[in-house]
C-alpha cells in the first residue's frame, strides 16, 4: 500500500515492521479488552489480552506489514452469548480496534510535533518513525471501519439496520473474505484503478487527520 522497495529494508524491518505489528496487536487487544469489560472472558481466558505481538501475530499478516506496510494480526475470539445486548455489545467491541489506532496515531502526531523542537539530526532521524506510525494506524483505523463483513464497520452497520435488513446483512458473512477481496482486489482492476475504495478511504482519513492535528 506505500509502495517500499529492496533499497528500504532496514527501514522495512527497524520502522515498519515493529510499528506495524504494534498497531495490528494494539486493535485486537482493545476488541478483546471491551469484551472482557462486557462480560465475555473468551479472548482473557485464551491469553490475548497482552501486548506481546507474539500472541497475536498471524505470519501473512506480518509478511503483508513487510511488503507493502499494511497488514494484520490474528482476530481475538469474541463470543456475543455472554452479552447482555449482543447487538449492541458487538458494536462496541468493533469500534474499539479503530478507536485504538486512532488514539495510538494521535500518540504518533505529538511525538512527530516534538521533533520540530530537536536538532535537525535527531529530528531526521525520527521523523520517519512517527510519520509512519500515524499512517498505518489512520489507514487501519478507516479501513476496518468500512461496513463489509468480517470488517469492524459491518458490526456497527449490522447495529445500526432495522431488524430484518441488519439479518440479511449479516448473512454476507457466510463468503468470508470473498467480499473484502472483491473490493481489496477485483474493483481497482476492473476499473483500472478508478474505483480503489481502500485508497480512497485512506486518503480522505489521512487528509483528516493531519487538517485536525497539524
């Protein structure tokens, strides 16, 4: 998604990769962490309520980080049973990812101001570091709040329908991750890149965040 070549591999494996694999693990970790809070110990109980990527990474996600500086991690177990409100909970648990990475780039964006006050040779340095922080975690935030299921925003979305509509919706899941391929993949080379919802998506939520940060 950013295009790195060969030429970036140190910054691929001492920037990219461990920010990435920070940010993917951050969003599960709050999926999880809000559904223990509302009553639901599955992902605690498997031991995914930890910041140790290690417990979360998914290997084609990690290698996806490397290659083009966008991935993911291994989805916590959510069980909606134990909710009060299961439509309703199941919506919470969902924005909590995105609500993540959007405080974690926030994090990013005071860090990247506070460089403007350092010498030019430390500011250098870490200016690469932060400004990518921002963007994966912007990009992951936006991009998993488009309502296409298994997306985050879908659970929101399935909240939101009446009823009836919200059931019909929700059946879209039974393709799995046909519908998200279809829209990663067959969309933009169908159109020849007129329709690439994922980059549109990402440019309008970076042109946001930096209007409201900077």
């Amino acid at each position: 998604m950013f295009g790195f070549g060969l030429e970036s591999l140190p910054y691929l494996l001492l920037v990219v990769l461990p920010i990435g694999l920070m940010a993917v693990t951050i969003h599960e970790v709050s999926h999880g962490y809000v559904a223990y809070r509302l009553g639901d110990p599955t992902a605690h109980d498997a031991g995914r309520l930890t910041l140790n990527p290690i417990a979360h990474i998914d290997p084609i996600g990690a290698i996806m980080i490397v290659l083009i500086g966008f991935g993911w991690a291994r989805p916590v177990p959510v069980d909606p049973r134990y909710f009060r409100r299961p439509g309703r909970d199941m919506m919470w648990v969902a924005l909590a990812g995105p609500a993540s990475n959007v405080l974690f780039a926030v994090v990013f964006a005071l860090l990247l101001k506070a460089t403007f006050h350092l010498p030019q040779t430390y500011a250098e340095t870490l200016f690469g570091f932060f400004r990518f922080g921002i963007m994966i975690n912007v990009v992951l935030a936006a991009f998993n709040l488009i309502p296409i299921p298994p997306l985050d925003g879908s659970r929101v979305m399935a909240y939101l329908l009446p009823l009836h509509a919200s059931r019909r919706y929700q059946e879209l899941e039974r393709y799995g991750l046909i519908p998200i391929a279809v829209v990663l993949f067959v969309l933009p080379w169908v159109t020849s890149g007129r329709i690439d919802i994922v980059r549109t998506v990402a440019r309008w939520a970076l042109t946001l965040f930096y209007a409201i940060m900077f």
